[in-house]
C-alpha cells in the first residue's frame, strides 16, 4: 500500500495493482478502440515529457548563444515595417501567454482562499451551532450531502481509472516505440539494397583502416632503417629498393600493374606520399 | 623482362616484423584449436568406453596423446608458413599488411625452396634473432633466410603502397 496524494485533492491510499485491477475487466479482452486510446494517451504524454526535456535544453543553448550575441551586438539592428509587424504579433503572443499564466495563478490562489474559508465556516456550524443541523431543510441538506458522497466517488473513481489508465498508457507508449524500431530495423537489415550498402561501408572501412596500416607500417620501415645505418655509421642506401634480375612476383598474380616503359626514370623517395581516398 | 622498369618495393623490417608476429598470433591459434579438437575426441572416446579409463590414464597411452600434441603443433609449425609460401607466395600475416615473397628469379617459390627458406629461420633465429635483424642493414632487405632460398620480401602488387610505387619507377 503506498499512501500519495490523489489527483482530486484527497489523500487515499492506491494500490497500483488494485488499480490497475479495476480496469482489468474490461481489459481483460482484447478492445481495439481502448487500446489505442491508451496508446494515444500513453504516447500523448510520453511525447510531452520527452519535448518538454528536448525544450529545455534548446532553451538554455537558445540563452547562451543570446548571452553571447548581445556581447557582439549591443544595438538592435534597423527594421522594417512588416518587421515591426512581426515583432509585435510575436511580443502579444508572449504577453497573452503571460497574462493567462498569471491569472490562473492568481485564481488558484483565490479558490485555495475560498476552501480554506469554507472549511472554517464548516467547522464554526459544526462546534458552535449544532442547532443550524436541526432545520427543515433537513431532507433537503441530506439529498444533497448524499449527491455530494456520490460525486465525490466518482470523481476518485475517474481519477483512479485515469492513474492506472495513463500508467498502462505510457508503458504500451515506450513498447510501441521500442517495437517500431525494432521491425524498421528489422526491415532495413533485410532490405537487400540497404544490407548491400551497409556491407560496403564496412569493407571501405575496414579497407581504408589496412591501407592506413600498411602506409604507415612502410614509412616505419624507412625510418627504423635510417636510425640503424646511423647507428652503424653506414650511408643510408638511397631509394634502391628494386629486386634486380627482373624479380617480380608470381606470374599468377594477374592484375599486377606494371609501370609504363616510358616513365621518366627519377629518382624518387621510396616512400610514396600518403594516399588519399 | 626490362631491368629498368621498376618491379616491387622491397618491404622493411617493421612490415615483415608485424607480420611475422600477426602469422604467429594465427598458428597459436590453430594449434589450441587443433588441440581442443583432439582432446575433446579423446575425451567422447573415454566417456563412450571406446577407450577405457585405466588406458586414458596410462603412461604409455599420454606419451602417445603428448606425441600427438606435438606432431600437431610441428605440422602447422611448418606446414602452415610453407604451404603458404608455395601455394599463395604470402601467409595471412603477410597478406594483411600487403607483402609478398618473390624470388629473385620472378618464378613461384617451390616446395623445396619454401623448406629451405624455412630452415633459414631457425638459422636467422639462432645468433639472437641477428638474421631477422640483418634487412636493417642489408641493401635488399634481405634476411638471412632470404638470402639463403634466393627470395625477397617485397610490397604487395596490390597493397596501396605498391600501387603508388609501380608509376615511380625506382632506381637499380
């Protein structure tokens, strides 16, 4: 049992599963339209939570790029009449917003006055005057306390329902998401064109990585050799790095390219410059 | 063939040293995994009464079971460079870092000059490694085992490197 403060203002305790218990019935089988009015529920106010984190956090990127414009730009810059317009439609919309924001303030404060007020007129006739109780209007007063115990229970019932209604809601929301997800990926997994591309981004990838490894491997072993012929006092052995005898390898190798016979003869650092894809 | 034109770079000590050591990495493997295999065999044979407990804990029969470990391990010790050499002209070590074996005459490498080749390493090995070391200092980069089956190790026609080396024709 867990003791919290109930939507219509009572504090009664709610039992989650009792809750969600009293809406069993009904859920029990399967029902097309309340299902995905719970799911419009649930995905209503998942989706507002998840806007209202995603507008904080614009908001604060939006106020610190602000902070950081008003310190280049101190004068508002020149503007035209249908910028003024605009200006102005903008500026009203705030204010409006403004203003209904403050009134609904100011009238829950007032009503919060008036229940405090008429709770202590309620318990001055209970204390002071038994006697107002005694009335022929009795009946009357009695008809009405009954209606008010009735609405009153109906109100928490809705408010039970609605607890345990927007709890289910929210759950079969973030499933919902999760699941979409999962088959759009499923889809795309199996999408041959999508499976094709993703396949060779991978193998650029990876052939990108050897390529980098095999250059720079190579330019390793020019620079550990000239750290050993000066070591050893040697001359550094120029660019000669060609097998003689017309060495090459394996005929097999069929795709081997070969240099054009008339290509300058240069000499040219061993090393080639860095390939760019 | 033209002598002028160029054939492949020759490849250093970094490349062949990296590649030697991914080679080793994959017949470490090879031999756990070979193994795992014999061991679980044994293990089916024991647990089926093929081969009772008494023989599987016998001396005679675990000298038998080492022998085999190590003919294993021998085989793809020496089978694996080898065979690789002979049949591709480079082992997986080798091809991953984009180097190939060549021999000095441009024909493929044979069995006989793959072994010798082979032998070469232990004799690179033995003065501490000195024939590993000796493509450091040697114009052709060539190791002592290269030297002694006639081979090189040279830039892969098709690795990047090689490509961009193939239109610059080095010098003799």
């Amino acid at each position: 049992m867990n003791d919290q403060t109930h939507p219509n203002g009572h504090i009664r305790p709610i039992a989650p599963a009792e809750a969600i218990d009293d809406v069993s019935p009904d859920s029990a089988r399967f029902d097309t339209a309340a299902a995905l009015l719970r799911l419009l529920v649930g995905g209503a106010l998942v989706g507002m939570d998840e806007l209202r984190i995603h507008l904080e956090r614009w908001q604060e990127a939006a106020q610190a790029s602000a902070q950081t414009v008003h310190q280049t730009m101190q004068t508002m810059p020149p503007r035209t009449t249908s910028d003024a317009l605009r200006y102005t439609l903008v500026g009203m919309l705030f204010e409006t917003e403004t203003r209904m924001r403050r009134g609904f303030a100011s009238m829950a404060a007032r009503f919060s006055r008036f229940s405090r007020l008429s709770g202590e007129t309620n318990l001055y006739y209970k204390t002071l005057r038994p006697d107002v109780y005694q009335t022929p209007f009795d009946p009357v007063r009695v008809r009405l306390d009954e209606m008010r115990i009735r609405a009153m229970e109906t109100v928490d019932r809705w408010a039970d329902r609605g607890w345990a209604e927007e709890q289910q809601g929210r759950r079969m929301a973030r499933q919902a998401t999760v699941g979409v997800i999962d088959e759009l990926l499923d889809y795309m997994a199996q999408n041959p064109e999508v499976r094709l591309l993703i396949e060779e981004q991978g193998m650029g990838m990876a052939e990108t990585a050897v390529d980098e490894v095999r250059e720079r491997t190579a330019s390793a072993d020019m620079w550990i050799e000239r750290i050993a012929h000066n070591l050893l006092h040697r001359p550094v052995s120029g660019p000669l790095t060609k097998p003689v005898d017309g060495a090459e390898p394996p005929t097999t190798e069929a795709d081997a390219p070969s240099a054009p016979a008339d290509a300058p003869q240069t000499p040219t650092p061993s090393r080639p410059p860095r390939r760019t894809r | 063939m033209d002598t002028a034109t160029l054939q492949y770079p020759h490849a250093g000590f970094i490349s062949r040293a990296i590649a030697f050591v991914l080679d080793i990495v994959v017949m470490s493997v090879a031999v756990l995994a070979a193994i795992a295999l014999v061991q679980s065999l044994l293990g089916f044979f024991t647990l089926y009464g093929l081969v009772g407990q008494r023989v599987a804990q016998s001396t005679p029969f675990r000298d038998i079971v080492f022998a085999v470990f190590a003919l294993i391990g021998v085989g793809i010790a020496i089978g694996y460079p080898v065979g690789f050499w002979v049949l591709l002209g480079q082992t997986p070590g080798k091809l991953l870092m984009g180097v190939r074996i060549a021999r000095i005459n441009g024909q493929p490498l044979t069995i006989r000059r793959a072994l010798l080749r082979y032998v070469g390493y232990w004799l690179s090995a033995i003065p501490l490694g000195l024939g590993f070391f000796w493509v450091l200092v040697d114009d052709r980069r060539q190791c002592w085992h290269d030297k002694l089956a006639g081979t090189y190790v040279v830039y892969d026609s098709r690795s990047p490197f090689s490509r961009l080396s193939i239109g610059h024709k080095l010098v003799a």
